[in-house]
C-alpha cells in the first residue's frame, strides 16, 4: 500500500471533481439562488489545490450560468437563479452568429409557446399580477427613446410568460426575448422599433378582461407579424457581428 492509499486527501481533487463538487452544492440547493460562495482562498483550502485551479473552475461555472461575479464592498460569487440565467441567452446568440440557427427557427418557437403563454396568463394571473403588466404597458406609451420602448417591450413579453404559470415557458421566453434585445442593440436603433405601437395594450386588455381565447389569438398575430420583420433584419445583423468578431 502506497502513502497516498493510506491517505487518499493528500491526492488533490482534479479539476472537473472541484466543478461537478461546487455544481452539486447548488443542484442539492446547499447553495440557494442569491447565496455568496466561500472566497477563492477557503475553498483552495477545502479542495486541497491552489486558488489558480479554483479560480478555473469558478470560472467554467460562471459561463455555464451557475455562478455571476459582483464587484464592490459586497462583491464577491453568487449564485445565480438558474431560471434567470444568461447562459443559454449567449447560447443563442452564438448560434445565430454561425448560422447553425436561424431567427426565422427562434420566432417558430416564439409562434408555438408565447399565444399559449398569453392565453393561460389570462386564466392564471392574478390581480397585483395584473396591475403589473398593466404599468409596463403605461410605462412603454411614455417611455421617453427607443431603447426605453424596447426594454419594457421586452419585459411586457417576458412578464407575460411568467404569468402562464409554467416556468418552462418562462425560461425559453426570457432567453429568447434577451436575445433579441441584444439582436436589435447591435442595429441602428433609430431604424428597429418594430412593434406597432398600441398592440400591448390590445394583448393587456385582453388578458385583463379573462378572454383567453382573444389573448392567444392577438398574441399569434403578433408574434408572426414579428417574425417576418425580426427575418428581414437577420442579414444586417450577421454582417454587423462579423464586422465586430474581426476587430
């Protein structure tokens, strides 16, 4: 018997041991959304190995969107809300950018979960639900540029998802909704306003009132009529994302 089989701690972890340990914490809700992780120092400690490897791995979790990193007096690595996390938004917009997925492929989906999602929002929400979604509809009429009007535009939509009851739906809307937030950043704004201009208060109104089938039905239209402007778009933004990767 080896002096390493008479003391196995002395084998320092490898490095996807120290990621899949740290990654099971979180899946085992040891660490919940929100919680600040030990310092890099603390689990060089825990783990046996140097903080260079901790660091590594940290970093791995950070870009699969387990882990965000904040700066300041109370900085430091948090846990992230998996439901809320940026991975699969960076995810998307990769693939666009190899053209390995199409946004005419990401607004077919739009087309199949978001009328669901409306017309269950109107069967589930409930009334300070409601009042919410209402001022982001007021907030959008006075939103004072473009870039205001998209974002809350962006929120009406993923708000809307998260009163459908199903996270599932919530977590796809939000990613996909995120990402093209960051497709029309990368256009001209004076040029990609692309809603018209009162079809969330026609979508509000209807939800609002209970008609379900009147929000499944105005949300369909909505989101085909989107998808034929997001399509006509595609190619500016490819070439505007090549000319930014090549700097």
């Amino acid at each position: 018997m080896t002096d390493t089989d008479k003391n196995p701690r002395q084998t320092p972890p490898r490095f996807n041991e120290i990621v899949m340990s740290i990654k099971r914490d979180i899946l085992l809700q040891h660490y919940r959304p929100g919680d600040t992780l030990p310092r890099e120092e603390a689990l060089a400690r825990q783990f046996g190995v140097g903080r260079a490897l901790v660091r590594e791995a940290l970093g791995v979790l950070k870009a699969q969107g387990y882990l965000e990193a904040r700066r300041g007096s109370k900085g430091g690595t948090f846990v992230c809300n998996l439901l809320h996390s940026q991975g699969m938004t960076t995810l998307l917009a990769d693939l666009v950018t190899m053209r390995s997925m199409s946004i005419k492929h990401l607004c077919d989906v739009r087309i199949l979960i978001e009328p669901e999602s409306a017309r269950m929002a109107a069967l589930e929400a409930s009334e300070s639900q409601l009042r919410q979604l209402e001022d982001l509809v007021c907030r959008g009429k006075s939103a004072q540029n473009i870039r205001e009007r998209i974002n809350l535009d962006v929120e009406f939509h993923k708000n809307i998802s998260e009163l459908s009851g199903n996270p599932f739906f919530s977590f796809l809307m939000r990613s996909m909704m995120q990402f093209l937030q960051q497709f029309l950043e990368v256009l001209d704004e004076h040029t990609t306003y692309l809603h018209d201009r009162d079809i969330h208060t026609f979508l509000y109104e209807a939800i609002a009132s209970r008609d379900h089938q009147t929000a499944y039905e105005t949300m369909y239209s909505h989101v085909v009529i989107m998808k034929h402007r997001f399509c006509k778009l595609e190619k500016q933004f490819l070439t505007l994302q090549a000319k930014a990767l090549q700097k």
